[in-house]
C-alpha cells in the first residue's frame, strides 16, 4: 500500500525552491521604514536657512503662536505647510530636539511652525522673505528658529532701466537685458492679478530708485507703483511691466498674447500701447 500520508506532506522541489528564495530576499532586505522629512541649514541671498534636502526654503509666519499654525484654507494653497508622517531628521545645523511634529503632521522649529512658499521656483529660493499676505508678514528661518536679520545696511538704491528691443512683432518695451516687458490686461492697481505664484513666472521690473529711459522708450511715460508686499514695480504709461520666464533671450517674444490670470499678456510699444 502506498504511504499517503507522506506524498500528502512533501512539497514539490520547484515550491521549497522559491519559498527558500523568498525568505532569503527578505532577510537580505530587512525591515522598511519610511523617512521623515530632512530639515537642515543651506546657503540663500539672506545667508544660512532652514530648508529641506531637497533644497526647498521654509518659512515662518509672524501671525503664529507656539506650536500653533494660523494658517489655513486660502492660505496653505500658497503657503503650504511643511510635513512630516515619520520622525523628522535634523541634518547639518539644526538643532533636533527643537525640531517637533505639530498638528495635521506639520514640523515646527523653536515652536515655530514652518510653511513652503509656492512662489518660490526652484532650490535655495527664497521670493517669499517680508512678504506680507494673510495678514502677516512671512520670513525664512534662521538656524536659532528666529526671522533671519535684514543686513544691517540697507543697499543702496538702484534703479531699473527701461529701454526697446526689436522683435518679430515690432519695437518692444525691454528690460536693460533686451528681454520683453509684458502688461496684464486684468491688474488694476492697487489690486494687482498676477501676485504670489504668479509672480515666480510673471516676475515684475522692481526698482529701488527712479526708473531710467533708453532706446526709444519715453522718460515721461515711467513710473512706478507699490505692490502688495511693498516693493515698487515699475510701470509704463500707467500700466504694471513683468518679464516672462519663458523668453530665454532678448527679442523673445513667447508670452505674447497669453491669457492667464484673469487677462491677456501683451508686450508693449514705445507709445505705450499693448501690442495685440
């Protein structure tokens, strides 16, 4: 008689095989465990911030409490918080223990609670500094979890020169590097259409000082206006002038007849007309 019992607990080479290889890989592997968020000290224009490993600078916002965000809605749509599902790790410069998770996973330093800026548009950015919105102001973070310092000398003014390029749609409104200037059709100063992430692609001739003329540009037709964060934009013939990223070169003309934010995007003539 043929011993069942035995042939019923006798697996086939080829199963004992792969069950061995699959025990081996998972010992060789070992456990997994997801990382928390790298917080650590990098180079900006204001010195040495918080960011993460990536690079990506952090904020914090003048309207917070202690370990408590005020931010929320609107608000983390542009200045989205900074978090964490696994134990954050303090890499060069940061103090760990006052690195801590807060509520709905946000990271906080010295009890501050740290945001992103979605205006900023690549590593080491940091276009979201005294920038006020929501009510507040909002300012990177220094290694000791305070605003960082503004230099203690203010640079000295500098003004913006407005001069004319020619392109494939005629003499344009330029910057002093021969890049187009662009108006919106939808801002209306004091309320400006395109701010916050906008600005990152669409960022508007700041000046310091009295704008200058060059080219065929008209002197009389400069001028400046005030943005909601305080900085003065440079307008001609009333109207608000920004660059476009998306012009690699003097004479590009790529943002012409673009519509977001509300409106169209038209470069501008020596007279100060849209060119459409």
């Amino acid at each position: 008689m043929p011993h069942t019992w035995l042939t019923r607990r006798v697996l086939p080479i080829a199963a004992v095989i792969s069950i061995a290889a699959s025990l081996t890989a998972a010992a060789q592997a070992g456990p997994t465990t997801a990382k928390g968020t790298k917080v650590e000290l990098g180079h900006t224009k204001y010195g040495k911030v918080v960011m993460n490993g990536h690079h990506r600078v952090m904020y914090l916002f003048e309207k917070d409490g202690k370990d408590r965000s005020h931010c929320a809605s609107a608000c983390t749509a542009d200045w989205p918080r900074v978090t964490s599902k696994n134990t954050p790790r303090a890499g060069s410069g940061v103090a760990k223990h006052h690195l801590t998770v807060i509520r709905h996973h946000q990271l906080a330093y010295y009890g501050h609670p740290l945001y992103y800026f979605e205006g900023d548009g690549g590593p080491r950015q940091a276009n979201g500094e005294n920038l006020k919105e929501f009510g507040a102001r909002w300012f990177v973070v220094s290694a000791h979890g305070k605003a960082v310092k503004p230099a203690s000398k203010p640079p000295a003014a500098k003004a913006a020169k407005v001069t004319t390029h020619m392109t494939s749609i005629g003499e344009v409104i330029a910057a002093a590097n021969g890049h187009t200037l662009y108006t919106l059709t939808s801002d209306s100063p004091p309320t400006f259409a395109c701010d916050s992430g906008c600005t990152s692609v669409w960022p508007p001739l700041l000046t310091t000082a009295a704008p200058t003329a060059g080219g065929d540009a008209n002197a009389a037709k400069l001028g400046t206006v005030t943005r909601p964060n305080g900085d003065q934009q440079v307008t001609y013939n009333g109207h608000p002038l920004y660059a476009y990223t998306g012009d690699s070169a003097a004479g590009d003309v790529n943002g012409e007849g673009s519509y977001l934010d509300g409106g169209y995007w038209y470069a501008v003539s020596p007279s100060g007309d849209d060119i459409t």
